[in-house]
C-alpha cells in the first residue's frame, strides 16, 4: 500500500471527508490494494451438491445424468449460489455517537464506513449484503442482495443514520433470527454498551444458528483511556442519568471494570466460536478490514 | 497545661482556616459536563471508590485546613503553660528575666548543715533552667555597697549559670534596694525585645537589713511606660527564722586600778532570739595567731531580742600593740560571733623633768603638778625630778623625754640636748621667771621650735577683773595626737584655760617642721611642735605652775601631760584608730623608713597587690577578724611584720542582725500580690511555658507534605 493510500485510511482523514460513499470508496481500494489476493471468487460454477428437484428450479440445471441413474430429477447446484449472504449490524444507538476529540470519527460513523466498505467488496465479489440497522429496535433492514444497486441502497441508508435510543443487542438478534433463515455472515458493529448483562450470549446464539458472527466491537480511545482528570458531569448519551466524579479519583476503578468486561466479551465470544474484533476509533480502517478479510479468506479457503 | 499567646491579636489570622471550607461551598469548579457512553462503568467505580475518596477528601480538607490553622497559630506565638505559671501575674508569653543573688554576710547562715547562699545559688540555676529557650536573663550579684553590675538581658546561659556558680560568699552588706533597681534598669535595657514581661527573682533570706522599705519599688522603663516587674522572691531560709548571737561591741580603756598595763575590755553582745539566753560563755582572748590565749571567761545573760554589755579587766604583761578578742561559741552564723581589737598598751615612758625653779613649798615647786600628773598610776610615764644642777650630770640616753621647766637655759647640755632629740629623744620645754631667751637661743642653735622673744603679760594676776582679760586658748589643732583625745565636752578642759603671762615667739625661722598646736587669742603661739631629726621638741609658751596659768588645774592638764610625754617619745604615735567595718576602706599610715609589702588576711593569705592613694596605701578589707601588716624596712630591705600596724576589722552589724521580713511586707512593697510574690520553698514559678510554635509549623509542613501526597 503506497503511504497515500495509507493516510487515506486514517480515521482522522476519513473523517475530513465528507459523505459516506467517499469513505467507503476510499476504504474499499485502500484495502483492496492491501490485500495479496483479489477477494473476489467470481461467479463460481463448480458443482457443489444436488438437490432434489423443485418447482421454480431452473430446468437447465437438471443433472440428466442423475435422472438416468436414479429415475429421479435433480439440480445441479454450484457454488455460485452458496455465495456469501451477509448482514452488517449496525449499532446507531446513542453512545454511537460519541467522540472522545474533534476530527475523529464517531463510533457510528467509524461503524458506518466499516459497514459501508465491507458492503462494497461482499457486492463486488457478487456476495449478498444486507443491512440492519438497531437503536433500541431495528429501525431499518435490507435484505441481503448481491445486486451493485444494494451497495447505494446500504450506503443510503447508513448515511442517514444519526444516533439514538438506547443500545438493545437484543432486538438486532431477535430481527435476524427471524429474518436471517439461511446461513449467513452476521456482521455486528456496536460498542455493546448494552446495559442487559446477557446481550453477548444472544449474540452467541446466532452462531448455534450456524451464522458466523463477527463483532466489531467498537470503542473510541477515550474509552479505552479515560483521560479525564478534573471533576466531571458524565452525561450518559442513552438517556438522562449522570454522574459527577473527579476523573482521576475513578479511573483506577474504571480501567479496571472496563477491562473486566472486555476480559469477558473476548472469553464468551472465543467459547462461542464468535470473532471478536476489538477496534479503536483512531485505528487505521486497514488494520481493522485487512486482517478480518485475510482470516474470511484462509477460512474459505 | 493551658495555651497562652504571644501576640493575640494575630489570632485573628485562624479566620484563613475558613478559606478551604469557603472555597469549598462558594467557589467549586462547576465540573465539565461530558457525554460519556460508559456511564455505567463511571458510575460504578465511583461507587466503589467513593468511600476511599470521600475519606481523602476530608483528608486533604483537613491538612489544607490545618495547614493553615498552624500557620496561624504560629504567627500567634502560642505556648503551653503549667498550671503555676499560668496563675502567674502578668500577661502571657516569654519574659526577660533578672535573677538577684544575694551574697551578703548573713547568706553564711547555716541551715541543716547548708549555708544559706549554697541554698540560693541553687534556686538561681534551677529558676535559669526553668527558663524558655526564648526568655533572655541576666544575673546580678549582690554583695556589698552600691549598685552592682547590671548586664542586659541575653541568652549567653553558660555565662550567667558561671556567674551564678562563681558567686562566693562575701562579708559585706548588700543593699538590695540598689540590686534590684540596677536589675530592673537592666530589664529595661532598649535592647530587651520581644518579651511579654519582665520578671526579678531575688535568691535572698529576707533579712529585714537589707531592705529599705521606705524608698521607691524598682519599676523597669518599658517602650510603653514605666511598669513594675513580676517579682519572686526565693526565700532561701525557707521560711524558718534565723536566731543569731552576735558580739556588737568592744571597747578596751586602760584600768589603772588593774595595773599599770591594766586595761577594761567592754563587750557588747546582742541576740536575736525569741527567747532569752542564760549563762552564755563570753571569752577574752589576748593576743594573735599562735600567741593567742584566753585571757578571761565570763558568763552573761542575753535578754530575747537585746544587748547585754560586759566588762572585764585584764592587766597585759608588757606595754605594745596587743589584739583583744571578744568570742561567743560558734553558732549558725559564725562569722559575728568574734570581735578583735588591736590596741597598743602604752610602753613606759621614762622622763627626765628638768625642774628650773624648786621650791619647798611643794605647791609652789614648779614641778610639782607636773610629776603629779606622769606619776598617777595609770600613766606609762615614769618620771624622774632633778634641779639644774642635776640636770647637768644626768645622762639622757637613759631617758626617752627631757622635760625643762622654767630652766634659765640648758647650759653645757645645750649640744647634748640636740643631739638626743636628733636620735629620736623628746624635748619639752615650759617657760617661767628665769628663762633666759638669748641664752636659749646661743646654746640650743635653732632646737626650739622658734626662737624666744619677750614675755607678755596679759593680765596681772590677783587684780580685779584679770580671769577675764588673761588669755585663753583660740586656735587648738584637735587633731593633732595629742589632742585628739579632746572630744565634746571635754575640750572645755582646754577652752577654759587663763593664761596671764606667756612668753611671745619670734616668727622669724624658716626651717620647716614646725606645727602649732594651740594658739592663744591674740594669735601668739601657745604651744608648737617642731620635728628634728628623729625626735620632736614641744615648746610651751606659759608655766606649767599657777604663776603664769591656771592650766594645772584644769581637767585636762594630767591627760595632755601624759599624751606629750607618750608623744615624745614615740609611744602615742602607734595608737590604732577605732576598728573598721569590713568593707570600709582604710589607709595604713606607717612610719619613715619602711614600706608596705604586703597585708595578711585573717585567712592567713597574703594580699601583696595593694592600691596606693598619693602615695599612701589604701585598703578594703574584705572579712573581719585581726589583718596583719608586713613591711619593708628601706635601709636593710628586710620584710617583718610590725604588730603596731596591725588593725581588727568588724563585721558589718547590720548583717548581724537576722530579723526577717514578713513576706507580706515585701510583697506589699513590690506592688501587692499581683505583682511579687514570696517562693518559701525558693522555686521559682515554673515557667514551663513551653514555645509551641515551632511544633505548629513542623505540623503546618507536614499538613503540606500530606496535601502533596493526597493529590499525587
């Protein structure tokens, strides 16, 4: 990757451009030109499996020779259409909102240009990107389609998003355990600050679907950090509490609650067979995208 | 233990105490409001740390604040008093102190074994102990007359307890009225600063003597005004009374009646006592150092509180300088308990009276009142009556005095007269009828004291109205030795004297030498002295009958007789003066041709180093008892002492005199109980008024250090 292309990656420079696509667009050759192999498969017409004949099936992908040996019909089934169908889960709750410094990206706007670049390279490898996006409910979904027009459809809809409501995991996983029949990628971009203990665990039970789930567990370096020193008014960004305290009297504290948690999250996902990707809104998006798309390859691989 | 200030009026400076408390409520930094999304977490470490915190907080409050409270109360200057001192007169706070240590006579009293001054200079170190690091002190000690050094204030302790410790028992009378008031101008030094009071502490026995409760108290000149001390007096006596005997007097007058060397000693002893003595032994001894040897024991009763006189008689063996003792067995107070007394019991004297004109009508012989008068038994005159004739063959050197009376002129022994007077022989020479002034002149050269003119009448004797134009005696030279003896009244026995015809002098001689002793009104002299060589020449200008004068009836012919005679020959010029006081300084007159080399002490010790006042040696004695001169004879450099020069010292009876004050006098005359007190256990007030402020800012940096660490 040339030092430009680097520097496009950069949070602090992608949040000097403005629109969504733009970020998208930049992200997605950034990481292309990252990664050794195309992570585009193409159309594949390997044979995968049969399956016993339907209405609706194409008849010319009847294997006569099947209907010869077995007296029955059946279809041909390629690889092309077990082709990923994946769901970007986006968080767009109210601590999504949250920077910890002017001209970083916001949690949700870093979660938006993951989202958004993710949807860009699954649809250019004609895989199915679909979208959902939860503020204490699914407030908006779409299906998942290997179609380019999807990719503006998904980025329309993620360039609207503004943050609110409350962080309810619940309700994302109870929409794709509804919605999400088929095995699918399940791709969940939060900061999990949900105030229901269990919410990892449901995300767990998405994988006892046979989804594979990643989550993008996201958190500004302020939070990670907590550089505050001087009596403050913490306002939460969900509803109406707050709190006053001297930072430096409970960031001891803090720290070490916050790496608790973390602890926990990585020690249920890794039980769960769910990735878990910790990033830092002041990471570089290649760091985060590169890695994630080298593992999908040598898993599909 | 109670907490006074310095400067309380500082304490206004507590209210910065307030400044953390304030800041606290009115001026909080309003904390930031920041959108935070995990709240939760916040919320619970402030949860679990809030304790922690809340105690640091009131911690940091509390440092903060008592950092400041001890900077405040530092700048007050506080000190922690035990409960004595804070019932302690006078405002709070560190004082100048001057401690007054009495070293008179009577601190030698003993008590249990300890004499009294041992006992104050002990409470002078105990109360500069009890002294705060921050209170100056001086020390002054008191010892004699006057007023004695004062230093200011310092804090030079090594010093003043050396001071203390040096002060040596003295027998001198001290005027404590002087000590205190140079104390108290010493407190009043401008040098004395930052001191809320000034405290005298007189280490003393509260003797009544030394006071003088009729002056003014001492007040110390302050920058505000005069104001008076905080007195403490610490009663070295501790209260117990102090009985003392003493010998006040003694008085020795020749007693013919004992003997020719016969002598009354007269002691005077006083008590001080409540009760009254009986059968207290009374001894007289006589004599000096190894010689010394009692001469009479006597047994008197005092009365309580009063003076009994006792008179003994003792007749010394041989005439000279003698030293009698009158002593009481020692007591508490030993040093008062003996008197001395050099006296010089008068040597013979052995006249040759020259009688020009004898009679057989005794009272009519010239020399008949004369021999009356060296003849009494009392007189160390021994003298020996010859006509002119007589005169011519006696040989002077067995004679100290040749005595010529009315002798027409001495003849052939005119030389021999000289030279005996020039070898240290005495001349007295009385006019009459038969003096012949010419050939006195032409045979004794110049030995008179003037040469002889004319005889004078003044009155004619046995005329009407002639007692009172005869001529009587103006100008008498009462000092001289002779006279000296003439005190009071009985100069009337000079006075009184009529003298009708004498014989007028020439006033045309110019040696040197020559003193007039009496003149008579009409300013002619009556009798002179004239020193040549080693001897003296009296010359008389009347008769010593009752041709010329009525003196041989006068009452004070027989002593002035016998005192020429004595004089002539040396033995009046030796006689001591009255005893000194110890203290009192005296001049040692001594005869030519020696010197003094040195003085011995009663102690036994030699004091060589002696001042000399135009050329004559002044000294202070400093204890009582007989003191002993050793001189330098000038022609053979031999040194000897001369126990004619030797001299008694008395103890001053002021000293001897024990009544105490009642503290209650005392205290009244310092200023009432706010202002003095009596120590009767000789403790100064504790002043344990202890700085504090030192420990408030060790406190006030470590409220800091505690802040400092609060807040890393």
């Amino acid at each position: 990757m040339t030092e430009a292309g680097k520097r496009l990656l950069d949070p602090e420079v992608l949040a000097r451009l403005a629109g969504l696509r733009l970020r998208v667009r930049a992200t997605a050759e950034g990481v292309l030109s990252g990664l050794h192999r195309s992570p585009h498969h193409g159309q594949s017409v390997e044979f995968s499996e049969h399956k016993e004949y339907a209405p609706g099936d194409e008849l010319r992908h009847v294997d006569w020779k099947a209907w010869g040996k077995f007296d029955k019909y059946y279809v041909k089934r390629f690889e092309q259409e077990t082709n990923l169908r994946a769901w970007l889960v986006v968080d767009a709750s109210g601590s999504m909102g949250y920077r910890g410094a002017e001209g970083r990206l916001t949690k949700l706007g870093y979660a938006c240009t993951l989202a958004g670049t993710l949807a860009h390279l699954l649809v250019r490898q004609q895989d199915a990107a679909g979208l959902a996006v939860f503020a204490g409910q699914v407030t908006n979904a779409l299906t998942p389609r290997a179609e380019p027009s999807q990719v503006n459809a998904i980025l329309e809809t993620l360039e609207a998003l503004t943050p609110g409501g409350e962080t309810r995991v619940e309700s994302a996983v109870a929409f794709l355990a509804e919605r999400a029949r088929r095995r699918s990628a399940v791709m969940v971009f939060s900061d999990l600050l949900d105030r229901d203990e269990r919410m990892i665990r449901m995300v767990a039970d998405l994988r006892r679907r046979r989804h594979e789930v990643t989550i993008f567990h996201l958190l500004d370096p302020a939070e990670i950090d907590f550089p505050f020193d001087d009596p403050t008014l913490f306002l939460s960004m969900e509803d109406a509490r707050s709190v006053e305290a001297r930072g430096r009297d409970v960031r001891r504290g803090y720290l070490e609650l916050l790496g608790k948690w973390l602890e926990g999250l990585r020690r249920t996902c890794g039980e769960s067979d769910v990735e878990y990707v910790l990033v830092r809104t002041d990471q570089p998006l290649d760091e985060v995208l590169v890695p994630f798309l080298a593992r999908r390859e040598r898993s599909a691989a | 233990m109670s907490l006074s200030f310095l400067h309380p009026a500082l304490l206004w400076g507590l209210a910065v105490a307030a400044i953390p408390l304030a800041i606290h409520l009115f001026y909080r930094r309003r904390p930031r409001a920041v959108p935070f999304p995990a709240i939760d977490f916040v919320m619970q470490a402030r949860r679990e740390t809030e304790r922690r915190f809340k105690l640091r907080r009131v911690l940091l409050f509390a440092a903060r604040t008592a950092l400041l409270v001890a900077a405040a109360l530092a700048i007050a200057r506080p000190r922690l008093s035990a409960p004595e001192a804070s019932a302690a007169p006078g405002p709070a706070g560190p004082a100048a102190t001057a401690i007054v240590l009495d070293t008179s006579a009577s601190m030698a009293y003993r008590l249990g074994g300890r004499s009294l001054l041992a006992r104050a200079r002990e409470d002078a170190l105990e109360a500069l102990r009890s002294l705060g690091p921050d209170e100056p002190a001086t020390v002054v000690v008191c010892g004699g007359e006057g007023a004695p050094q004062a230093d200011p204030p310092s804090f030079d302790r090594v010093e003043l307890r050396r001071r203390i410790a040096d002060a040596d028992q003295t027998y001198l009378h001290s005027d404590l009225n002087s000590c205190v008031g140079a104390a108290a101008r010493a407190l009043g030094d401008p040098g004395v600063v930052g001191v809320a009071r000034r405290r005298l502490l007189v280490a003393t026995d509260l003797t009544a003597s030394a006071w003088r409760l009729d002056a003014p108290a001492p007040v110390v000149s302050t920058p505000s005004g005069p104001e008076r001390p905080e007195v403490t007096l610490l009663d070295a006596a501790r209260g117990e009374k102090l009985p003392n005997r003493w010998v006040a007097g003694l008085v020795a007058e020749p007693e013919p009646a004992v003997g020719s060397h016969g002598y009354r000693i007269s002691a005077t002893v006083s008590g001080q006592e409540a009760e009254a003595g009986s059968d207290v032994p009374l001894s007289i001894r006589v004599g000096a150092g190894k010689d010394e040897r009692t001469a009479v024991r006597s047994l008197l009763d005092l009365p309580a509180s009063g003076s009994v006189k006792k008179s003994l008689a003792h007749d010394f063996a041989t005439g000279g300088p003698a030293v009698v003792t009158a002593s009481l067995p020692p007591d508490a107070l030993p040093d008062d308990d003996a008197l001395s007394l050099a006296i010089d019991v008068p040597r013979e004297v052995k006249a040759l009276v020259v009688n020009g004109a004898p009679s057989a009508v005794r009272h009519r012989d010239v020399a008949f009142f004369l021999e009356a008068a060296l003849s009494g038994p009392a007189s160390p005159v021994r003298p020996t009556v010859v006509d002119a004739e007589g005169f011519g063959k006696a040989r002077l050197s067995d004679f100290d005095v040749v005595m010529l009376l009315d002798l027409r002129s001495p003849g052939a022994k005119g030389a021999e007269l000289a030279s005996f007077v020039e070898g240290g022989g005495g001349l007295f020479v009385a006019m009459g009828d038969d003096v012949d002034p010419d050939r006195y002149e032409a045979e004794m050269k110049g030995l008179l004291p003037a040469p002889l003119h004319v005889v004078k009448t003044a009155a004619a004797r046995g005329t009407p109205g002639a007692a009172e134009k005869a001529a009587r005696l103006a100008e008498v030279d009462w000092d001289h030795p002779i006279l000296r003896i003439f005190t009071g009244p009985a100069r009337e026995g000079l006075e009184s004297v009529r003298t009708y015809r004498y014989m007028l002098l020439k006033p045309d001689r110019k040696e040197g030498g020559t003193r007039v002793i009496a003149r008579y009104d009409d300013g002619a002299p009556a009798l002179v002295e004239a020193r040549r060589g080693r001897g003296r020449v009296i010359l008389y200008a009347s008769t010593l009958d009752p041709e010329w004068s009525d003196w041989t009836i006068r009452t004070s012919f027989l002593p002035a007789m016998q005192r020429i005679a004595a004089w002539l020959a040396g033995a009046l010029e030796g006689r001591h003066d009255a005893p000194g006081v110890v203290g009192a300084p005296r001049q040692l007159v001594v005869p030519e041709g020696i010197r003094v080399a040195a003085l011995l002490g009663p102690d036994g010790r030699e004091r060589r180093d002696l001042a000399t006042k135009e050329g004559v040696v002044v000294v202070t004695p400093d204890r009582p008892g007989l003191w002993q001169v050793r001189v330098r004879d000038l022609a053979t450099s031999g040194e000897k002492i001369d126990p004619a020069l030797a001299f008694a010292v008395w103890p001053d009876p002021r000293e001897s005199d024990t009544r105490r004050l009642e503290p209650s006098e005392l205290t009244a005359w310092f200023g009432g109980e706010a202002h003095a007190r009596v120590a009767a256990d000789g403790r100064a007030p504790e002043n344990r008024q202890q700085p504090v402020w030192s420990w408030l800012l060790l406190l006030a940096v470590a409220a800091f250090l505690v802040e400092g660490l609060l807040l890393a």
